[in-house]
C-alpha cells in the first residue's frame, strides 16, 4: 500500500506531466506566448459538466489546476527570456 506522501508525489508528477503537454501543445498552436496562454485559458474555460456528478465535477477541478499551472509555466518560460535590445547603428 501506497503512504500519503507517495500518491501527493504521483498527483504531482500526473499534473506536471498534462501542463507539459498542454504547453507543448499551447506552443505549437501559437506564435506568441500571449497566443499560448489565451489558447489555454480558453481550453480552461470549456470545462464543462454536470457539478452534481463525481467524475465530471473532479474532471473539472483537474482541468482547473492543469491549466494553472500551464499557464504559470509558460509566464515562467516568458519571463527567463533575456531582453531583446537593438543594435544602435549610431
């Protein structure tokens, strides 16, 4: 039998293994990180179903803390590009 640290692990390591894939996908989908994220905050917001029923209501919530953290990760990617700066031809 699995301890309680072992299924937070395995949780973890599912979603990060979906937001990679979301991001990949997000990526290839889009030109621009902004394009990404509008594509995956879009991917969040179909979510749909029926709140009363289990699966649907935990499909939901995946669907919620997957698209968090793809969208933190692609802010993440964005932010550790250095500066673009001009070549001053002066």
């Amino acid at each position: 039998m699995k301890d309680l640290g072992q299924w937070t692990e395995e949780f973890k390591e599912a979603a990060k293994k979906l937001a990679n894939e979301l991001v990949n996908e997000a990526k290839e989908e889009s030109n621009t990180y902004g394009e990404a994220t509008r594509y995956i905050k879009r991917l969040n917001q179909q979510a749909y179903g029926d709140i009363t029923d289990p699966e649907d209501h935990a499909g939901m919530k995946v669907n919620d803390a997957v698209c968090g953290l793809a969208i933190r990760m692609i802010h993440d990617e964005e932010r550790s590009l250095p500066i673009s700066r001009g070549e001053n031809n002066d």
